[in-house]
C-alpha cells in the first residue's frame, strides 16, 4: 500500500506537524470575550467584524480554486445593530489543569516525539528506534508462507489451486484418490446424497447391487462356528422338552402346588374351657344387664342397669334417670341384649347412695344373682358388664384394687351427692357403664358400677384409666328393697359437720358443729372434738365418717371414739 501525502491543516504550517492546532497546541478552543466558544480567535474583541487574518485565509482559499470560499465571508452588519449590542468583555485567560506525573508517563508522547504515532512516519520515532518484536518461530511455521515463495495466500475469485511441486510431500486427500469429494478441497459442490462409488462425483448412474445376505447370516452373523450353532439347538431342544414336560403335569394333574385331598382340623369350642371362665360368666349376666336410655326433649342420656327381680324391677343409677324424675315430658326406657326395647317408669331414688329403681313390664325376665360384697379380697378377679358409650352388652375384665374406698359421687347435671363405701377395680369402666353390674368369677353381682376416676382438669367425662368404682352389693340391696317397698330410702345420721385433720400422728374427722336435736348432741359430742374410731371402723377423713355412720341402721347404739383436749373418750351414740 502506497503512503497518500497529506494535506495541511488550514492555518498551520506543514513543515511544522507539531503546530496542527490553530492557536492552541493542547486543544483548546476559541473562545469569545463573554465565554462563549463560536470558533473566532481569541484576540478579536470587536462587534460583529472578523479579523484580517480570517479575510487573508477567505482570499486564499478563493484564490485556490475553493468554490465555497465566498460562502466563508461574514455578512454585512447594520451600524445601526451594533450599537445596540453590549459592549463585550476583554479576554479572560485560558488556565490549564495540572497533568499529573503518573498520568503523563503512562499516557504522555515517548521521549523525542512530537506528533501523532503514524508508524509510517519514521520521523515521529524515537532517537532510539525501538523496534517491535517479530511473530514467534512456532506461529510463523504455523500460519506463514512457505519457504522460498512470496506468494499470497489469499487467492482471487477463479483463480485455480497452484499445482505442488515434486518436492511438496503429497496431500492427506490423494491417498484416497484425485476425485474423492470427502477430502480434495478443490472438488466441486454436488447437491444430493453423498457419493460412495468410485468416480465422478457428478455421476448420475445407481450403484451397482451388492450380494444378498443368506439366512445365516441374518440370524447368527458371517463368523459363527457350527459347533456353536450345535450347542445352542441342543439347548433349544431341551428347554422344549422340560417345557411339554411341565405343561403335562398341570394339564393332567392341576397345579402341583395345590392338594384337593386337604382337610383343616377344627377344635370344638369351649372344648378346653374351664368351669369358671368369663366367657361362660359373660353368657349368664348379659342377657340381665340392660341399656338405659332418658330422652328429655332434645336432650338425652343413657347408662346401664341390672336386673334384679322377676317382676321388672332394674337398679341403676340415680344420676342415669334424675333428669327425667321431676319432668312430666321425659321419657326412660330399656334395651335388653336381644334388642328387645321396653318402656320404664321410676319407683325410686336415693341421692345419698346414687342409687335409683326402676320397673319394665316384661315377661319372665333373666334376673341377676346377687352376692355378697363383704367377702371380696384385694385381687379377686372381677367382671365388668354395661353400655360403655352406647355399645350395648360390653364385657370387660379385671381385679379388684381396693374395698372400702370412699369416694364421694357428684354426678353432672343430677342432684347427686353421695359418699359411698366403693369396690376400686381396674376393670375397663367408661362412661355409659354407671349402672351395669360388677360380678365376680361364679357370675353373683358383687356391685354396681358407678364412677371412674379421670385426669381431666374440670372433672369431664373421660377414658378408662383402671381407676373405677362400684357400690357394694351389700348396701346396694338393703337400699334397692327399701326403694321397692316403700319408693324412698332411710339413712342413720350423726347430726355433724366434719373436717378432716391430722395432727402428724393421727387422722380424723373434726366436728365443726353440731345440730340441735341431733344424735351427736343427745351423746354429749362437741364442736372440737376429733372423731377417729365409729364402732369397729377407724376414722381418718371426713368421708369416712359418713361412710362408717351409714352403715349402721336408724336406731342403733353406736360407740364412738373421740379425741377431746388431748384425751380420748368413748360417747356411745343412739343414731337419729
């Protein structure tokens, strides 16, 4: 490429190319007296007349040929116009910034250049002629002509591939053949499939066809050895005849896993059982446990009751039925394990034991038998049967805990505020069980279900925890028959109100008062005395005083124990 001489800047001196600049070798502008730049020298101050330096260039450039050189002349101003324009300002000094060190050495000129850096200028080269590195050995090799030629490897458009020369080794295509389109770049483009015959690669003819594949060589390949082919026919062979072997045997025979000649033994039941086994208890006393269910209004409640003579007569529970004893609309009713479904009526209630009767019209009932509470020791086994939760007929199984356990009895919603000498039992007890029958191994009714204990914070009903209580049979038929007879029940009463104390070596019952006319007071008992003995029963708490008064009749002589100033006296007692 040859150099293009350049031509100077207008205003500037070609013989000096560091002064391209017009006035200001560092860049600036022109700029007018009142800071404004529109490219007039600096030195004019004058209003609206251009210098003769600029009208000198105009003439020049008209006097070199420039057609547009008039177009440069300013336009005549109107005296009267000028006068009118404010007086400009004189020229304000033009400062330059500070260039910093480190600034100039990275992006200054190189020492001794004053130019731009044309590298076709060797004059704007420094004094020490720095010359650039050349391409490295492995890249020059790579990418460069080969020797001995200064040829260009960029070819014209249709210009043809210089044939090699007999010293250039042959080309990596020509091993192949001259006209083979894959590798000889110089082949021409050939639209459709690509060619695989040998030949012209713009051939229009079909391949020639090749040999067909035999049956053996579609199934085993070309290279199979007949020995192989033996082996695998042998097990071919045999896997047939394991096959019909197998298919005989389950067509003829069925399936050799099953046998049709298969008989399950069977045990008769209740073959082992012994004598005194729930189950047989269970078969005795259900079909005299029945379902109690009260209905009054929208409201309703249901709970168990036991048989317990032929005439219809059910004990149950007083907190079962209280909510129908004062309402004239509320209906009670039993539900025997045949499902047989029979109106009740209430003979009688008793809220200091929580006991209550109530009679159904049937037809030869199953009674209960009723035995005797007195005779029960801690880990008897016992059974519980009753409506938990509505599921008629429930048996459950268990011991008994404890006997003479007072429990005082608040049932919710009933006017029921008993104290009773309970049987504890871990036999499953829910509620829907208050009413059902506890009997022991022989099938005797030994008590009435009546309460459990739960771990609720306001005392709600709750599960089964094996904490449940039952009303000695013992009190429940003096009570039940006193019902049945006169449809009220009489209990001997002390005439006290007590508090239990304990002084850390004995428990009792402090009288807090006493009645006017009452038993206590007709025996000379105070209020401050501790009552720890009632009879033959000790007394610790105040349950267990009532407890051990009530088991005596209306009438009776009692002696009682109490602690007076640190003394104990013996009161005999006529109870009221």
């Amino acid at each position: 490429m040859s150099e293009q001489p350049r031509k100077p800047a207008q205003g500037s001196d070609p013989a000096r190319p560091d002064q391209a600049r017009p006035h200001d070798q560092d860049g600036g502008t022109f700029q007018r007296a009142d800071g404004r730049a529109d490219g007039r020298p600096a030195e004019n101050s004058g209003h609206g007349q251009w210098p003769a330096e600029t009208a000198q260039n105009s003439a020049a450039a008209e006097h070199a040929g420039n057609p547009d050189a008039t177009a440069q002349q300013p336009p005549a101003i109107d005296p009267a116009s000028a006068e009118s324009q404010p007086q400009r300002l004189g020229v304000r000094p033009v400062q330059h910034p500070e260039v910093d060190s480190a600034q100039a050495a990275a992006f200054g000129r190189p020492a001794g250049v004053t130019g731009g850096f044309d590298p076709e200028r060797t004059d704007q080269l420094p004094a020490t002629g720095a010359v650039p590195p050349g391409p490295s050995p492995a890249l020059s090799q790579a990418f460069g002509r080969p020797r001995g030629t200064a040829s260009s490897l960029q070819r014209e458009p249709g210009e043809s591939a210089p044939s090699p020369s007999a010293e250039q080794p042959p080309t990596f295509w020509s091993e192949r053949g001259e006209h083979d389109p894959w590798r000889n770049p110089s082949a021409g483009a050939v639209m459709g499939p690509p060619a695989v015959a040998e030949g012209s690669a713009d051939s229009d003819s079909d391949p020639a066809p090749g040999p067909l594949l035999s049956a053996r060589e579609i199934l085993f390949g070309r290279r199979v050895r007949p020995r192989a082919l033996a082996a695998l026919g042998g097990v071919a062979v045999l896997l047939a005849v394991v096959g019909g072997f197998v298919g005989r045997i389950t067509a003829e025979e069925g399936n050799p896993l099953t046998n049709p000649d298969v008989t399950l033994s069977e045990v008769q039941p209740g073959a082992d059982r012994p004598a005194g086994a729930v189950s047989g208890v269970a078969k005795r006393i259900v079909p005299a446990v029945v379902s109690v269910e009260v209905h009054v209004g929208a409201q309703g409640g249901s709970g168990s009751g036991v048989v317990i003579d032929g005439d219809g007569y059910v004990v149950t529970n007083n907190h079962v039925v209280s909510m129908a004893a004062d309402t004239p609309n509320a209906t009670v009713s039993t539900v025997f394990s045949d499902g047989t479904r029979v109106p009740a009526r209430i003979v009688g209630r008793d809220v200091k034991t929580d006991l209550a009767v109530i009679k159904v019209d049937v037809a030869n009932p199953t009674v209960a038998q009723l035995g005797n509470s007195g005779s029960l020791a801690v880990g008897d086994q016992v059974i519980a049967v009753g409506s938990p939760l509505g599921l008629a007929s429930t048996v459950t199984t268990g011991i008994v805990s404890s006997v003479h356990r007072p429990v005082r009895l608040a049932g919710e919603g009933s006017d029921t505020n008993a104290v009773v000498d309970a049987i504890q039992t871990d036999a499953a007890i829910n509620p829907g069980n208050s009413g059902g029958a506890l009997v022991d191994g022989n099938g005797a009714v030994v008590g009435i279900n009546s309460g459990i204990r739960t771990l609720g914070e306001s005392g709600g009903e709750g599960g089964s925890i094996g904490l449940g209580f039952a009303i000695p049979i013992d009190d429940v038929r003096r009570i039940a028959q006193e019902l049945i007879r006169t449809g009220k029940a009489s209990h001997a009463d002390l005439g006290v109100n007590p508090k239990s104390v304990s002084d850390g070596v004995t428990d009792g019952a402090q009288v807090q008062n006493v009645r006017d006319g009452s038993a206590a007071a007709g025996a000379g008992i105070g209020e401050g005395d501790v009552i720890i003995k009632v009879g033959d029963r000790k007394v610790s708490t105040a349950d267990e005083l009532i407890v051990a008064v009530d088991r005596h009749r209306v009438g009776e002589t009692v002696p009682v124990t109490v602690v007076r100033q640190g003394r104990e006296l013996v009161l005999n007692v006529v109870l009221r």
